[in-house]
C-alpha cells in the first residue's frame, strides 16, 4: 500500500487483482464458481418444492373436502406425522446445502483440509437430507393416493390432475437436487471427470 500524506492507496497490482477476483469476497465473486452455482440452484429448486408441499397440503386440507373428504384422525394423523417429518428433512437439506456453499467457495479459492472435509461432508450431508425427503414424500402420496379413498374422496380427473401438477413436480425436483448434490460430493473429494469422444 502507498502513503499520500496519511492516507493508504492501493498499489497498481493490487487494483488489478481485486478487480479478477483473487482479493475480497464479493456476489460477483461468489458467483464465478460453478459449483457454488450448482449449490444456489439447488437451494432454489428445494425453495420451489417448499412451496410445492405447502400448496399441497392446502389442497388436501381445503379442496378435497369439496369431493367427499371426510376428515378422520386415523388418516390425518400419519398424514400430518409424515408432512412434518418432510418438513424436517427438507429444511435440512437446505440448511446443509446453503452452508456447503462457504467450504466450497473457500474450496476454489485455496484447497485446505477444512474446505475439503467440509466441502464433502455437508453436501453428503444434505444429500442424505434430501433422499429422506424424498422417501417421506412417496409416503405421503401414498397416504393421498391409497388411504383418503376410503375416507370419502372419490377419484375424480380434477382433483387428482391438480395433486399430481403439485406433487409430481416436488418428487422431480427433490430427485434432480439429490443427484445435483452428487457433484460437490465429487468435486471436494478431488476425482475429476473427463468426457472425451472417439
């Protein structure tokens, strides 16, 4: 750093390397990274299956009832069970996920045993969290598809066209994060991938 008269100005060089990205953590910088990237995508796709279960459950609790539902606590109570336990599992994937993101960054800037170790573990982590998940809400479908009949819903297009635009997109949103989350996994571990063509 040069002095003017008490002053501290930045050395040619080093305006140079904080403007590539070597110097301070920034958006911009954090966002150069492909696997932080990957990680953010997957925080928003698990953002999106949020809404996803919450809109189902208010389907199931408000617009079945308008086709015969009969609310019974022998099917509301696992029902209820298996959505927190979702919940649980589906914050938790994306708590590991949005904190896999620092080691990570940390990862592509200088490797070290803590980005290494952490950058495998929490996504393994959330991996995990999201294939729970994703097990629970295959339960929970169940319990709409094969239990809610014999309480009074009759299967009618309309309804079931509207729970499958719901939960089928979740299950496919939680599967392509789990296999998303595949990728720091590999990466932190140091395994690298080649595609080459014959």
């Amino acid at each position: 750093m040069a002095r003017t008269n008490g002053l501290s100005l930045p050395h040619p060089q080093e305006v140079r390397e904080l403007s590539r990205g070597s110097g301070r953590f920034s958006i911009k910088n954090l966002l150069n990274h492909k696997t932080v990237l990957l990680l953010s995508f997957v925080l928003v796709m698990n953002s999106v299956v949020s809404f996803l279960v919450l809109r189902s459950d208010l389907f199931i609790h408000g617009d079945l009832y308008t086709y015969g539902l009969v609310y019974s606590v022998d099917w509301a109570g696992p029902y209820w069970n298996l959505t927190t336990t979702l919940w649980i599992f589906l914050g938790g994937a994306i708590i590991l996920t949005g904190a896999a993101i620092v080691p990570h960054y940390l990862y592509s800037r200088k490797v070290s045993r803590f980005s290494t170790w952490a950058g495998v573990l929490l996504p393994v982590l959330a991996l995990s969290f999201e294939g729970v998940g994703i097990f629970y809400l295959t339960q929970k479908n169940s319990i709409v598809w094969n239990t809610l009949p014999n309480y009074g819903v009759q299967f009618i297009t309309n309804w079931a066209t509207t729970y499958n635009l719901i939960s089928v997109p979740a299950l496919v949103l939680m599967v392509a994060s789990l296999l998303a989350l595949l990728v720091p996994v590999i990466r932190a571990t140091g395994y690298e991938i080649q595609i080459t063509s014959e």
